[in-house]
C-alpha cells in the first residue's frame, strides 16, 4: 500500500522502520510536491508534518482535506510552541489522528495508526463494497483483483491479472466463469469505472487526473468506458449519483447472476 509521507527527513526514517514491508512511502519535500503526488500516484493513506515547510503551519493540509477528502491523513510533527493552534485548526478540519515525535511514535504505535487508517482509503471501501460477490475466488485471484484497485496503474489485461493470481490465463478464465462473474476484462473495467466515481466525489480532481491516475493513456477512452458502464460521462456521474447508487447500479447490470447465487445459497 503506498502512503503518501509529506514529513521532514528524520521522520520519513521513523516511518520507514515501522512499515516492516507493508506500506511503501512516497516522499515528499513541498506542499506542491504532496498535492502533485496525490492527484497522479495511487495512494491510500497520507501521513503529513504541519512543520514541513520550516514553520509549523495549518494551511497547507487544510487544502488538501479540502481538495481530497477522501484520502484519509495521520498528522506526525514534533512539539513546538505553536503546535497545539495548529492541532486545534486541522482537528477542526475533521483530521484527528496525531502522533509526536519521540513521545508516541513508537514503531508499533504508528503501525497501528497505518493500518487502522487503511479502512477509511476510498480502494478498501470499494473492496469491501463487492466483497461478497469475490467469495468464489480462490485467495491468489481474490488478492490480485484488490492489487487492480489499490493500484490501478499496474494490472491493465487479463493476461496481467493472470500472472499476478499465479495462474494461467485459461484457469483465471475458467475461475470468474465458476463463480458467475462476468469475464476478467469486463470486471476490471467495471471496477475501475466505480473507483473513478469514488475519486469525482473529491473536487481536487479533474477528469483528465482520475483518468491517469486510473492509468489510462487516453481520456477519451476513460470517458468511454465510464459511460459504458453507468450511462454517464465521468463530469456527469460526479454530480448525480452517490457511491451507494453506483455500486447497485453494477451490481444490476453485470452481477446479477451472483447476487442471485449467493441470494439461494443463503
């Protein structure tokens, strides 16, 4: 999972040695450098430092609470005089998770705080969304699949999602037909038009950035799929329905088949 770190040096090290593997960072120097980083890399989790710039500042992450709020964010500085201020403002912003430097930063605590924060990152509550209806995968597609979504940049083809499962492509094939999904292309094309809908709602982001960050080299062909799938262009599908209303939308249109077999087998 790729965790933004918009931290100074000696921070970014503590993280560093409480990922144990399990988050990789993308760090960061500037502000500039954080939002550029969001609107075009697929990260999940941001972990920012109000003293980045030199000072001890509440602006720079209040825009970006502002512009992306779904990207849940861990605020991790050091004490300084005007600290608490600056807590007091992004606390108001609705950002609550604060650790300080060498008071609770331990390796475990801030490993918790990463891996709690995972619930909330927009990829997790999709996943969990459509969980139900990759019951019937074996543990190896079921993993690759959720890999398509955290990273969408990286699983473009059946043949892709294959390898990554550690099966041939005719065994994949045979494994969605098994449990009644639609075939592999359909689903990854399905899956990555409602994760664009989840990151329309954030108003940080224009077509053209969910279409690259999704990996896609061509807006256009973005669009098109978008619109194959819900009915919509993405500039119209972020004003007119909510998450909720996407997900039963695909649901209806291309895994009706499953819901009606998990339906009898309950």
């Amino acid at each position: 999972m790729l965790v933004l770190a918009a931290v100074r040096s000696l921070l970014a090290a503590r993280l560093q040695r409480a990922a144990r593997h399990r988050f990789e960072f993308h760090l960061v120097h500037s502000w500039e450098a954080a939002v550029d980083a969001i609107l075009r890399q697929p990260l999940e989790i941001a972990v920012a430092d109000p003293g980045l710039s030199g000072e001890i500042r509440a602006q720079e992450i209040e825009r970006i609470r502002v512009l992306f709020p779904s990207l849940p964010i861990i605020l991790y500085t050091t004490l300084s005089p005007d600290l608490a201020s600056t807590l007091l403002r992004l606390g108001q912003a609705g950002i609550g998770q604060v650790v300080i430097a060498q008071h609770d930063d331990h390796p475990s605590r801030l490993r918790e705080l990463l891996i709690g924060e995972t619930a909330h990152a927009a990829s997790h509550q999709l996943i969990t969304a459509m969980d139900d209806l990759l019951a019937e995968c074996p543990a190896e597609l079921r993993w690759a699949i959720e890999t398509m979504i955290r990273e969408p940049t990286a699983v473009h083809s059946v043949q892709e999602l294959a390898y990554r499962a550690r099966m041939d492509r005719r065994t994949c094939l045979r494994w969605f037909a098994r449990a009644h999904l639609p075939p592999p292309s359909v689903v990854l094309t399905v899956l990555r038009a409602v994760y664009a809908h989840r990151l329309l709602q954030d108003p940080g982001y224009t077509v053209e950035d969910v279409a690259a960050k999704l990996g896609y080299q061509q807006t256009r062909t973005f669009t098109q799929n978008v619109k194959e799938v819900l009915g919509m262009s993405p500039g119209e599908l972020r004003v007119t329905l909510s998450p909720q209303e996407v997900i039963e939308i695909v649901r209806k249109r291309y895994f009706s088949e499953t819901d009606q077999m998990l339906a009898d087998a309950s």
